[in-house]
C-alpha cells in the first residue's frame, strides 16, 4: 500500500501562510491611500488611474535586498530589511522624477515564519506610509527545496507616477560645468552585503553584538542600518525644475551608476577629497584587502544620491537641502569626454 501525501508533509504547510496573513493584514490596511480600490486577499490589487499630473507617464522598477537577508537572520532583526526594499525601489524610480504609488512586495522561504514575516512587512509599511504609498498586494511563497532551511528572499515591485515635464534625465540639458551634488548614504544600503559579510563574520570572526571597529556602533546595528529613501528633500527639487539628473548609486558604485543618467560627450569628474569615506567602508577596505577602484565599483562609500545641476542653480539647491538638514556637498563637476566616471 502507497504512502498517502499531503501538502503538509511535502514541506508545505498552508496554516503558516493564513498565520502570517492574518498577521499582516492590518499593516497592508494603514497604507491604503485615496487610490486604492481594493483589500488585501483580491487576485489583483486595484489602484485608480487618475493623477493631478498633467502629462502623466508611469514608472516602474523592482528590486531585492539580497544577502543582507542573512544579516537580518543572523542577528534576528527583520523589520529594517522591509524598509530598505522600499526605500531601494523608490529612490529608483526617484532619479526619473516620479513619486511613488504602490508597491507589491514577494516573500519566499524553505519555511514561512508568521512572526518574521510580521516583521518584514511591517518595516515595507513604514516605509510605505513616510512615502504616502500604498502597500496593494504580494505573495507569500513557501519553497522547501528551493531555499536552503532557514533562508528567506524578498522583493518588489513599485509604480510611481511623473508629470512628462519633470521627467529625468533631461540629457539634451546637461553640459561642460553642471556641478554634481552628493547625499549621503547611511551605511552599506543594499549592496556590497556578501563582501562585508565576508570580512565581518568569516575573516574577522565578528559577531553581531560586536562593537565594529573604528564605530560606535554594533556589527548589526551598522550592517543593518536602513537604507535611506531621499524622496523627501529631493521631490520638491524636482517639481521645481532645479535638477537635470539624479542617480541612485547602488551595486556598481559610482563607477558604474553615475554614466546610466549622462550623454555619450560628457563625463563625471569626482573629486575625491570633497568627502571623507566612512569608516564602515574604510574598514572592509582594509581588512578585505579591497583595493580603491574595485571599491568604488562594490560600495557606495558613503555616496548614496548624487544630484546634477547647472551651475547658476547649484547655490539654491545647496541651500534648500541644507534648510532641510540634509548634510550634502559638491561631489564634482561634468566634463567633456565619453560617459564615464573620472576620479581626481
């Protein structure tokens, strides 16, 4: 006589999965804003096309959080990693001048965890909510074969909405003399995790109650530091006309991110001493044994935004960060060349 199976005993068990919706469902619910049409549970979450935009173009992107996950499970802290995948995907659609609609998150996992997954979507809320987005729907997966015990993935999707005249890059406008603008990052973001990783846990043999040398800081409290959305001092900027390029530096660096928003004729010249690199990122430089080029390809060093602006308007935009608090700079200027990114 065969084996009777059921879905439980193959690894997958449905009651963890109406625990956790149960869970998250009045977190899903404080986000909905006046464009929602619908409620958790729905095949497809509704969202009105309406906008004050005039000329209204939509904008998309998704992303994950990557290793930074096993962070996250390392030192049983999940809410901050909900918070970057949001903040990561609105600073995306950010530097083309949208502000952010909805976002629809996926969780996958060897086992679903109600209590962890609370925690997640918890931090995407919070996000969500600072951002006057509405978290519309996702999807809770439990994959035993796929994922390894014990791990778990998230990602995202946003749409946002830009007004055809403040769409960015405006690469017709940009010339020989735009100041570049930096922000600042607020750790490692969510790139560069399996390298730091490397040098905290494996090389250095750290834990994550550990004070990380040359911080304040615990190995967690800094590894796991959320990754900054720039919505707020940025947006007004934009809605002025007072940029003509953003980019969000994420994996690639600035080596890589800052040429995706420039014509073919121009490069970046940074000046390198126009900041002081962090001292999270000067310590897995050193112990990894990282040299300064390949860092400035893996790591934001302590760069998160840099703003394009033309000359004449770069003491304004200076200026209205700062009113802001935001503690930015002049990173460096474009010049004639091919697309890159100078270093000086």
């Amino acid at each position: 006589m065969s084996e009777k199976v059921s879905y439980a005993s193959s690894g997958v068990d449905i009651n963890r999965q109406d625990e956790a919706l149960k869970r998250i469902k009045p977190l899903v619910k404080a986000t909905k804003t006046p464009g929602v049409r619908s409620d958790i549970g729905l095949f497809g979450g509704l969202y009105s096309a309406q906008f004050p935009e005039a000329k209204p173009i939509l904008v998309s992107s998704m992303d994950g959080v990557g290793t930074k996950m096993k962070v996250a499970r390392r030192a049983g802290i999940w809410d901050t990693v909900g918070q970057d995948l949001v903040n990561h995907c609105i600073n995306d659609i950010l530097v083309q001048g949208a502000r952010p609609l909805f976002f629809l998150d996926y969780i996958a996992a060897q086992q679903l965890e109600p209590e962890v997954i609370e925690q997640i979507v918890k931090g995407m809320a919070t996000a969500c909510q600072a951002a006057a987005a509405a978290l519309i729907g996702g999807e809770l997966a439990e994959m035993p074969g796929v994922y390894a015990e014990g791990e778990v993935d998230v990602a995202g999707t946003i749409v946002g909405v830009v007004d055809e005249a403040d769409l960015l890059p405006r690469l017709d406008a940009m010339a020989e003399g735009d100041v570049l603008i930096g922000l600042p990052s607020s750790g490692l973001h969510t790139n560069g995790y399996s390298l730091a990783r490397k040098v905290c846990f494996e090389l250095e043999k750290l834990d994550v109650t550990d004070t990380l040398p040359g911080t304040s800081q615990t190995v967690a409290q800094t590894l796991l530091a959320i990754h900054r959305s720039y919505l707020a001092p940025v947006m007004p900027l934009v809605k002025a006309h007072k940029l003509v390029a953003m980019a969000h530096i994420t994996g690639g660096g600035l080596t890589d991110n800052i040429p995706r928003v420039l014509p073919k004729t121009l490069d970046a010249e940074i000046d390198t001493a126009s900041w002081q690199i962090p001292a999270l990122f000067r310590f897995l430089m050193a112990k990894g044994g990282l040299g300064i080029d390949d860092a400035r390809q893996a790591l934001n060093l302590g760069v998160g935004m840099v703003l394009v602006v033309k000359p004449e308007l770069a003491g304004d935009v200076l200026a209205l960060l700062h009113a802001d608090e935001e503690p930015a700079w002049v990173l460096g200027r474009l010049v004639q060349g091919a697309g890159v990114v100078r270093y000086r």
